[in-house]
C-alpha cells in the first residue's frame, strides 16, 4: 500500500497535504480505502463547517458497512471534492490524488499530533 | 478459536480478507464486493459454504416429526426433492430458515451456520421415538457454482449431464469414486448449484472448479457479494429479517405455512395472526435521495416511526440504494414513500414490489 512521501499522515488513516500555510487537503490513505473495500458513498461536509481535529467531520460506506472520517485538523471546511458525489470510488481508485475528500482553512494549523510518511510507515506494521 | 473450513488454504493463497463468521474463518472478499457481485450475475463464481449446517433426521417417524417441527409440508417431498422450511417456536416466531431434501434414508436438514448448535438441541430435544437426528455438519463441505455460466462449468468437472435437473431438486452423484450430493440451489437468484462432498474431496474440486471455469470467467466468491446478491433478489436472510420474534407471515413467507397438514410447534399463533392479520410486513424499498440504509436504522412516515430497516446496501446491479424493513402494514403499500432516519436526517425511499433486480430466464 502506498505512502506517499511529503504527506503528514493521522492514527487514523488520513492524508493532510500542506497546500499553503492556511490551507491544507485532507484524504484517506491507500491502507485505510484497502481496509474498506468499495467505496459506494460519501456525506460530505457542508463548505465553512467548523471541523475539530479527532472528531469526525465525513462518513464514508462501503458495501458493507459506515464509517466515520476523523478530522486531522482543527478549521473550517475551504472546499469539498464534489466529484465524489457521483463517483466515490475515486477514493479507492486515487486515495492521494483524485480521490481528496476536503480543503480545510485555518490562520494557525497544529501538526503536532500527524506522522510523517515514515512515521506513518512504522504505524501500519504495527496496526 | 474459529474453525477453518477444508478450503482456508485456498482462501488465504488467493490474498482473501478473512472475517470471523459463525464460528469459522470465512472469506469476506478476494478482489472487491462489486466486482464479485457483477461476476455472479455476468458470469460465475464459486462460493465456499462449508460453514453451512447438515442435519440427518432417520427413523419411520421422521417425516411426522419434521412436518411436527416445520411450517411446510414435508409430506409433499418426492425423492430427489429439495423443498425450502422454517422451524418456528411456540409464538410463531422463526428459529430457523431451512432446506430439506428427501434423500433416501431419510430428511437431510442444510440450515444456517450461526443456528446449527440451536436446530441440533431444538430438534433432538422434541424428537419422536423411532427417529435419529445426526449431525453431519463437520464431515460435510459445501461449495456453490452460481451464475449464468453455472451449467456448462459444473457439468465439465463433474463429467454429468446436469442440464435437466430442475430447480430444487437434487442427485447423488460419484467425484473421484466418493458419493456427492449435488443440487439445483442457490442464493443469488441465478442459475447455480450446491455441492456437498467429504472435506478431503473439496480442495480438489475448488481447484478444478477454478481450472475449467477459468474460459468462463469464474471468479471465488466471498460472504459479502453473497449478502448484496440475495439482498438484491430481496431473499431473507437469518439474522436480518428472520428472528426468533418474527414470523413467517410478517416476513411474507406465508406460501411456506401449511396450516392444512396437522398440527405443528407454532401452528395455533401463526393461525391467531392470521385472523388477525399481521401488524408488521418485511417490504423492501429504494431511497430516492442520497444516502445509503442500514440494519437497525428507523422508518418513518412523516416523521413518526413506523418500522426498523434489516438489510440495506448499495446495490451492485443498479446502483441504487436499497433495503429491506419491517413497517407498520398499513405503511406497507407499493408505491408508498416512507422516510429512512440516517445519521438524524430522513431520506425519502419508495416502498416497492418484488425483487430489485429482474433477471431473464
């Protein structure tokens, strides 16, 4: 499964990509879209919905079953991918690239908690 | 520990996601549940059900006993016959969804894995004199071969011309010199077959399975296609829409209740429902918004609760999101539109008739 290198990664699976020092883009990993199997839906968040890092902010369904997406930042939602309205398999197809679930904005972001692509290495041969 | 069944090897080789499921390491999925599903329905596929119960039930009284233990009429099972039952308790209320086959020493039970232990004590413990209930279940595997392309696959490995043998019924059939019992089953709403033979024999006929069908796009199978593949012909499924507090008549099995043939556990409530008509009935639905429904989700009718979703998927076939639940019956119309509770918003979904997925025989 790949990690891509440059990303900061959570506990909980997901992908932050520092896109400016106020914005970041936010996905699951390609380990974390493995473990679900097809995607089939995803509820996006509403843009300026306020996320905390920890909680979760998205849900999305597998055939078999709904899960929780945990925020791995503290802001305020910049921007949904809305082609995953009608294709949320992109997110198995491209965890990294097409398949971005948000953009998320804030003056201050705390990384303190995230992995690097190393880091987050070591994580999965563990989890 | 779970058990494993004969074909575990063969699952974990083949890179499946193994779940725990009723007791046994079972393949959740090889390559994806789409891509499973769509190959049943295009092609072919075969699952392994060796977690599947068999019971033997012997004696000059089993068939008293049975049609005593049963809601369908056992009596009306010519050999090489394969009938779909219920056992049913005292209320009414389903203990299990089963297959009989009349095979000549007696009644040969297939029920659901998770239920064995429960339909093993249940019918041992009611049981006439003069009958033996046996249980087969650890020296019996059981793969199915379903799919359009079923026929010509199974008739190349077991060397058998299958073509004529009707829907739920059966044969004995020798593989490799052991006796096999094949029929004309199956939970996907295809043309397909259930093979039940010795453990020992099933690796070999898994492999040769996969060999010749391989010009026919056979594919393994795991429990979650099978799931989204009897959901979509709106099969039930024990657990789900069949429980120990539902009857057959809610669930719209009724064809399955036989009140003509004698007394039976559960035949006095079931004739009281009856009369009475039943307050709840299963109904399988679509949602007409985005959104996707789940067991133990709430139905309403603006905004009152009418009933509870047992099953709901994203459906392979038709991309629609759908569902089976149990509604208030005077919310149970075709065409009536019901509203599905889903993380605290209600969707719209449409009540609707017969199977999600219309196949052409």
């Amino acid at each position: 499964m790949e990690v891509r290198k440059g990303l900061l990664y959570s506990k909980e699976h997901e992908w932050v990509q520092e896109v400016s020092d106020s914005l970041v883009r936010i996905g699951i990993t390609a380990y974390a879209q493995d473990q679900l199997g097809d995607i089939v839906y995803i509820e996006l968040p509403e843009v300026n919905a306020q996320v905390t890092e920890g909680e979760p902010f998205t849900v999305v369904e597998s055939v078999k079953a709904a899960s929780d997406v945990y925020s791995p930042v503290t802001g305020t939602i910049a921007a949904v991918n809305e082609k995953l309205e009608d294709s949320p398999e992109l997110i198995n197809e491209s965890p990294y690239d097409d398949g971005w679930i948000v953009e998320v904005k804030s003056s201050e972001f705390d990384f303190s908690n995230l992995m690097t692509a190393e880091e987050y290495e070591s994580y999965l041969k563990e989890v | 520990m779970a058990e494993k069944t004969p074909l575990y090897e063969k699952h974990v080789a083949l890179g499946a996601r193994m779940t725990e499921f009723a007791g046994f390491f079972m393949p959740l999925q090889y390559t994806g549940i789409v891509g499973e599903h769509q190959n049943v329905r295009t092609a072919v596929g075969v699952f392994d059900l060796s977690h599947m119960g068999e019971i033997l039930v012997t004696g000059s009284k089993a068939q008293d006993f049975l049609n005593y233990v049963t809601t369908n009429d056992v009596s009306s099972l010519t050999p090489g016959a394969v009938q779909y039952n219920l056992l049913t308790n005292e209320n009414g209320g389903v203990i299990d969804d089963i297959l009989i086959y009349r095979v000549p020493e007696g009644f040969y039970l297939v029920v659901n894995a998770a239920n064995k232990d429960k339909d093993f004590q249940w019918l041992s413990s009611h049981k006439l004199d003069e009958t033996a209930v046996v249980d087969l279940s650890p020296s019996t595997a059981l793969l199915a071969v379903q799919g359009p392309n079923a026929l010509p696959v199974i008739e190349k490995v077991l060397e058998y011309e299958l073509e004529s043998m009707r829907y739920y019924s059966f044969a004995d059939l020798l593989y490799h010199g052991e006796r096999i019992r094949v029929s004309r089953t199956g939970y996907t709403g295809e043309d397909g077959f259930e093979i039940y033979l010795p453990p020992h024999l099933a690796p070999q006929l898994w492999e040769e399975l996969l060999a010749v069908g391989k010009p026919y796009g056979i594919q393994p199978i795991g429990l979650g296609a099978r799931d989204t593949l009897r959901l979509e012909m709106r099969m039930s499924l024990y657990g789900n829409e069949l429980t120990e507090e539902i009857t057959p008549l809610e669930a719209g099995l009724g064809k399955f209740v036989d009140f003509d043939k004698g007394d039976f556990i559960g035949r006095e409530a079931l004739l009281k429902q009856k009369a009475a008509g039943v307050k709840q009935k299963l109904v399988g639905f679509v949602l007409k918004e985005r959104g996707i429904p789940r067991q133990g989700y709430k139905i309403l009718k603006q905004g009152q609760p009418i009933g509870f979703v047992t099953s709901g998927s994203m459906s392979p076939s038709t991309q629609k999101a759908i569902g089976l639940g149990y509604v208030d019956s005077e919310h149970a119309k075709a065409g009536n539109i019901i509203e599905i509770e889903i993380r605290n918003q209600k969707v719209p979904a449409e009540i609707i008739k017969g199977r999600f997925v219309i196949k052409k025989k």
